[in-house]
C-alpha cells in the first residue's frame, strides 16, 4: 500500500462520496474508484458499502482508516521536518533559454547576489522542451523561457500545473550583417531569407524547429553554414557577414554591426519565469521570485 492509495483512501472516507474525494485531490472519479477496488483486493475485505446514492464504511474500512491516519500523520510530520531542515538550503538552481533568458538573467542575477551575497546561483542554458522536463524532475527550481501554445486546451492544462510571470516582451529578427545588400529591407519573406546561407542554433531549439516548418511549409530549400549552442556564436557570424541567423531583437539593436529585420514567423512574445505549483518553495527560491517580480512589475 503506498501513501497516496492512504491518502486517496482518507479523503473518501471522510467524504463517503468518490467523485468529492477526487475533485479534492484532483484526480477523475473513475481514477478514485479504480484505486478503491485495487485496495480492496490488496486488502481481501470490502473496505466499503456501496449503495444507489450511498456510499459507507465498513468496519474494515474503519480499522483499515485507523491505522492510514496514523502513518499520514507521521509522513506528513517527517514532511515538516525536511522541510524545516531545507530551510538552510543555501543554493539556487535557475535553467534559461539561450536566446531570451539571456535577455533579462544578468540583471536579476546582479540584483539578487547583492540580497542573498551567500547562495549559490547555478544556471544552464538548455532548450525550452528540455528546461521544462528538468522543472518537473525537480533538477531546476525556476527556469526562464518563451512558452508558445498551439492549441487553447494545451494552455489551459500548462496554466494548471505552472505559475509563470511575464517579464519582458521581445521577438526574433531576421539578422544580417551590416554591409549585406539585405540591410536596408524593411521585411524578408521565406523567399528572400534562403538566399543566404544561414546559422542556426542546433536543432533540438525549439525556434530552429518553427525556422524549419516555415521553410517546408513554403517548399523552399535552404542552405545551413553552421549549428551552434550559443547565440554568441550566431552574432559573430552574422557581423562578420559570413552567414545570415536569427536573433532577438534586443541584439541587433545593441550591436552596430548587425541589422535585424521582421520577417513572417517573427512574432512578439513574452519572456517568463515559470515554476511548478506543486512545488515546495525554498526562502532562497522565494526571494528570487521576488527579486524577478521586483524588477519587472507585472504588466
């Protein structure tokens, strides 16, 4: 028998109703009441009387709802402890995207150092798909990214596991170097962008990916010079002029040498911090968020 069966066992009893003790622990009625009957065949005795309209303990059910109360109540003190004992927890863990956490994470960085001078910040660069499913393993206690949604339910179901706050909108370029014949467009259509070779960040980045579908969906071919991890390597061939990429906005217009120009798959988004609600928030965790929320009023 495992906590969660004792607990999804406790809040039917308390209730004596299925569908109430799921919706609690959000969970679907038919879920609960397959983990009812699994326990009842562990247990070899009806732990519930079942009526049209009614549902009812048995005296198994009673002895059984004793003995789960009592180990809850141990398990959820030992929770107090470690968490009590996180409490000295003295490091940070953050994960960013290459090309937008870079945009705002030095300034949060710089201001949250001079609050917590003792802890530990420890960040990586990954992809957007990567830095979520290292949210949900628990290896990351925030991450900063671009969240897109393709379908309305899709959101719904993010907004349900995620709290996010917006922090900066920004949109990506179409960037060449300054002394390309292209610098004085004002927008590229996928036709103009594959006449140039281009850099781009490796494939497992999720706005490579959106580059790609535009060029299928347009049946054009195109010709990839270089693949790279780092923006910083995208930027410095784009000034030298030696291939054309994609970069946020932000950069083109702080560096001299490159001009970033719209182009159709461009859109503005936001840049988020996002962090799991189920998740136990550490003070050291709780002032970052703070610091982000400081430093970027919700807009």
């Amino acid at each position: 028998m495992t906590i969660v069966q004792m607990q999804y066992f406790q809040a039917v009893c308390r209730y004596e109703n299925f569908t109430r003790a799921a919706e609690e622990l959000h969970i679907s009625q038919p879920a609960m009441s397959a983990a009812m009957k699994d326990l009842e065949k562990e247990c070899g005795v009806p732990l519930f009387v079942r009526d049209k309209n009614s549902l009812r303990v048995t005296d198994e059910g009673k002895i059984l709802l004793e003995e789960a109360n009592l180990v809850l109540g141990q398990y959820q003190q030992m929770n107090q402890i470690v968490r009590d004992l996180a409490l000295t927890r003295n490091y940070m863990r953050v994960g960013l995207s290459t090309l937008s956490g870079n945009q705002v994470y030095p300034e949060i960085l710089l201001e949250y150092q001079k609050r917590r001078p003792g802890v530990q910040v420890m960040s990586v660069e990954e992809s957007t798909p990567r830095q979520f499913e290292m949210l949900d393993a628990g290896l990351l206690d925030v991450i900063i990214t671009i969240r897109r949604f393709d379908q309305e339910e899709e959101q719904k179901r993010f907004e349900k596991v995620y709290h996010h706050w917006p922090m900066k909108q920004t949109r990506m370029c179409f960037c060449v170097g300054r002394e390309n014949p292209m610098a004085g467009e004002t927008f590229v259509t996928p036709e103009q962008i594959v006449t140039q070779p281009l850099v781009l960040l490796k494939e497992n980045f999720s706005q490579t990916t959106r580059i790609k579908q535009m060029f299928r969906e347009s049946g054009l071919d195109y010709h990839v010079l270089h693949y790279t991890n780092q923006m910083y390597t995208v930027e410095r061939f784009v000034e030298k002029n030696v291939a054309a990429g994609f970069l946020p906005e932000s950069v083109s217009q702080s560096n001299p040498k490159i001009v970033g120009i719209p182009y159709r798959e461009g859109t503005r988004a936001y840049i988020e911090l996002f962090w799991r609600k189920d998740q136990f928030l550490f003070p050291v965790v709780k002032e970052f968020i703070r610091v982000v929320k400081e430093l970027y009023p919700k807009m």
